[in-house]
C-alpha cells in the first residue's frame, strides 16, 4: 500500500531542517500553527518564530519588513486567509516591491473537506498567478513539499506554495529532479498527454493505468509549478501527443487548465479536455466523496481522455479530407 503523507506535515518538518541549517530562516503564522505544522519550528525555535494572532494583513507587512532586513520569512495561514484577506499587502507590498517572502499557505480546495465552503480555496491559483513576479508552486506530494520549500528559500523573490489538509500518496523520489518552472515526465505515453498538479497527480497517474489497459498509452507530467509554467515540456507533449488533459483541484477559470489552454493556443493548438470544479463553490464533505462529486477522480480523468481522444480523432479525419 501507497504511504500517504499530508503536504502540510512534510512543511513543518522541512522548516525545521532549514531552521538547522540557515539562521535567516523565519516563520509567521496566523494563530494556526498547529494546523499549518509551524508549531515545531517554533518550539525549536522561538525566536525566529512570530505568532501574529488572526492578523494576516498584518502578517504579510510584518514579514515584508523582515525581509528588507534580510531575512528569509515563511509566512503561513490556511490558503483562504493568505489569499482573501491579504491580497492588497501581497500585491502591494510584498510582490510590487520584490521582497523575499515565502507564502506557505496550507488547507487548498475541497480537500479541506468538513471545514466547508468559507475555507475551502479553489480560486487562489488564479488570482496569486495574476500577480507580476510572483512564482506559484503546488507540490504532488510529501517529497516534492520537502524539495519545493527548500528551492522556495534558494529563490530570490516572492513565492506562493500552495499546500493541502488531507494526506496524499508518495508518488515521488527524494532523488528525483526538482527545479521551479519545469515540469516533471513522470509517465510516457503517445496518445494523450495529462497534465496535473498537486492531489490530482496521483489520480492522473491512476487514470493512467486504467487506460492502459484498454490500449491507450497516456503520458502524465506533474507541473509542480503553475507559474512561471513550462512551456516547452506542453509545448513537446501537444506535438508528439495531439491531445492534452489538465487536471486540477481549483476552478477551472484561472487555473492550470487556463494557463495550458494560453499557451497552446499561441504555439500548437491542440484538443483539450479539462478537470477542475466548474464554475461552483465547495461543500463540507469527506474530501474522497466531494471528489466525486466534483468529477476530479482517477475515472473522472479516463472519461476526459476518452473524449479528448474522440476529437483528436475528429480533427484529424477533418484534415484529411
């Protein structure tokens, strides 16, 4: 069986690592420490460590002021609050100036599950990639959190790490390459490409194996990093596949799906399907039945690919004649 680890716990311990290792590192969290898993670094170690209470416009100017000095601060609170209630001072203050500010923001999308709508946040990719200069990261699992916050704090510049409640499989290896904005091969295939990003890797690794066995060879690239994205690894993949999938645990608006979509339109324009929650809010739920709900699991991947496939095949019968 899969171990399957949350990528908030694998935060906590990576800062504590970092902590060890470069006494510049500080953390700030929201009054949530224990669910952000800052709580050990701030045992370790308290004085680099800034419990802001439930304030987190105010955090986010704090940790700006921080990095002027030279710090290296991690922010962190649920990714409703980070995004919702701090977009001026993120905007205003952290990327307009280009400060060294970590955004490690913890609970994303439905997988919050019984927390509900108010904390559920599946639009805070879109409106964090709509910032000039700030980089935007969704690691797939508990390894690549590890090596995601770890490259986060070698990064100079504003970084936005969007990070999950619920505990999701290992899909990757500590030896595996990791560099921010390119995108990682994890399966081959030449008949459809799916391109996914944190939780949905792993379903879009499951749908992979189902399509196997009806005989259709997916390729799956995990793309870790929404922005800047990987051009030239989609680019690669709509020439040599002809049918691209996204997946993603975000409103489809805004999201991977649009920044694929923006790409190939201008380079190779290619059949698309897309994965993501249409054009409606979350709900409380267990987080497995409201992917089922939200149509974001393994077979809900097979039926886009199904489909992508049939148009694929379209277009080319059309080109033919």
């Amino acid at each position: 069986m899969t171990e399957k680890i949350a990528t908030r716990v694998a935060y906590g311990k990576a800062l504590l690592e970092l902590g060890e290792k470069n006494t510049n590192i500080v953390v700030l969290d929201a009054d949530l420490s224990k669910s952000t898993t800052t709580a050990e670094f701030s045992k370790k170690f308290p004085t680099r460590f800034f419990n802001m209470g439930v304030a987190e416009a105010n955090m986010m100017n704090t940790a700006a002021g921080l990095a002027t000095c030279g710090k290296i601060p991690f922010v962190s609170t649920f990714c409703i609050f980070a995004v919702g209630r701090a977009w001026e001072q993120i905007r205003n203050t952290v990327t307009y100036c280009s400060l060294n500010v970590k955004i490690v923001a913890t609970h994303s999308g439905v997988a919050v599950g019984g927390d509900g709508s108010s904390h559920q946040a599946i639009e805070d990719i879109a409106i964090t990639r709509a910032i000039p200069t700030l980089t935007v990261i969704e690691p797939c699992d508990a390894v690549e959190t590890r090596k995601a916050v770890f490259a986060a704090s070698e990064y100079n510049g504003p970084v936005y790490i969007r990070l999950g409640r619920a505990p999701v499989p290992i899909i990757t290896k500590p030896e595996d390459e990791y560099k921010i904005g390119r995108g990682i091969l994890l399966k081959k295939g030449d008949d459809v490409t799916i391109v996914a990003c944190g939780a949905l890797v792993a379903n879009a690794l499951d749908a992979a194996s189902i399509l196997d066995n009806e005989g259709i060879k997916a390729a799956v690239i995990n793309m870790h990093t929404l922005k800047p994205i990987d051009k030239e690894i989609l680019i690669k993949a709509a020439k040599e596949t002809g049918a691209i999938v996204t997946a993603e645990q975000h409103v489809l608006d805004g999201g991977l799906g649009s920044a694929v979509a923006a790409i190939l339109a201008r380079e190779h324009p290619t059949p698309m399907e897309f994965i993501g929650i249409d054009n409606r809010f979350g709900q409380s739920g267990e987080p497995e039945v409201l992917f089922k709900h939200y149509h974001l699991t393994a077979q809900d991947i097979v039926n886009a690919v199904r489909q992508v496939i049939k148009r694929k095949v379209q277009q080319l019968q059309s080109l033919r004649v």
